[in-house]
C-alpha cells in the first residue's frame, strides 16, 4: 500500500504542480530570458578612439550574476554576444524582476559608466536593443538620465538609463549627478 501510494505521489505531483492545462513534458523545458541583447559599441576620448581598453558587462536576473569584458580595438570598438540566462521554472507575471545591465570601463583607474540600467523584463524592450547594438561613447561627456516610453503599461512610469553615450528613441534626458 505504502510502495502504491509513494509511486502515484512522485509521478503525479510532476503534474499536478503545473496545473491541467499545462503539458507534462513543460515541467522538463527551459526557459531562456535574454538579459542582454548583442552590444556593439565604439569608445572615444577627447575624439580619439579608445584602444585596447577592457569594456566590463554586468548582466543580473535574480540571484544571477553574468560578467563578462571584451578588448577594443584600434578604432576604439567592442562587442558583445547576447546574455541569457535559462531555469527550468518560468517566473510568474506576477513577480517584479529586475534585469540590470552595467556596462562600464576604467580611465585612469576611474570607473566609467557606459550604460546602466534596471528594468523588468524578460525580454529586452526594442529600445535597449536599438542602443546597444550601436553605442557612440565620448566617455569626456557628461552622464545622463534618459528617459523611454514605457511600452508596457500605458500609465506607468518612464523607463530610465543612464548613459554617457549618444543615445536615440528617449523622450527626454537630464544631467546625471551623485547628488540627484
């Protein structure tokens, strides 16, 4: 009786854990939510292409963390692959994750910022991957807040990214400083 029991409990929990109007084998996929699209991007000083320079990337879903770098090269341009993060479990519409992209360099053992941003989504908003995938860096310029649509919800809040880089598609930007 007890050998009964345990066999239906292990064999049927699979399924009742999904609801009915999943299909079984749900319960063995994974899911994939890209993080960070393609990023391609061309670093300047003072106009002068920023050569063998390390571009850092920081992409974070959860609990996870992704690094990765990359070298620029003699016209001051770096590159990177897509980021994605894959789990067994598919996040509930209902839970606010937040992805964060940080993309950033040292001048000087100073740390720049070329990118930073923490939105949620499981899917990068065409916005980020229009930017990223042409990024105009003069890292001498200012920082500053842009600001999005956000596409999502109607009568949510803009969408925030804070760049030094030219960006396209915003709204409306302002000057980013510590104190703001």
């Amino acid at each position: 009786m007890f050998k009964n029991s345990l066999f239906l409990f292990i064999f049927s929990f699979p399924i009742l854990a999904l609801g009915f109007n999943e299909s079984m084998f749900d319960f063995f996929k994974k899911f994939k939510y890209t993080l960070s699209p393609e990023i391609k991007g061309t670093l300047f000083l003072d106009q002068r292409p920023l050569k063998n320079l390390t571009v850092y990337l920081e992409a974070n879903f959860l609990k996870n963390a992704y690094k990765r770098s990359s070298i620029t090269n003699e016209l001051g341009e770096f590159h990177f692959k897509p980021v994605i993060h894959s789990q067994r479990f598919k996040e509930s519409a209902l839970n606010q994750t937040y992805s964060y992209i940080g993309i950033y360099t040292y001048i000087n053992e100073e740390k720049k910022y070329i990118w930073e941003s923490q939105l949620s989504y499981v899917s990068p908003p065409i916005f980020i991957k229009d930017n990223l995938n042409n990024l105009y860096c003069e890292l001498k310029n200012k920082e500053f807040r842009y600001f999005f649509k956000n596409i999502n919800l109607e009568s949510a809040r803009d969408l925030m990214v804070i760049s030094n880089c030219n960006l396209n598609g915003f709204l409306y930007k302002t000057e980013f400083t510590e104190d703001t």
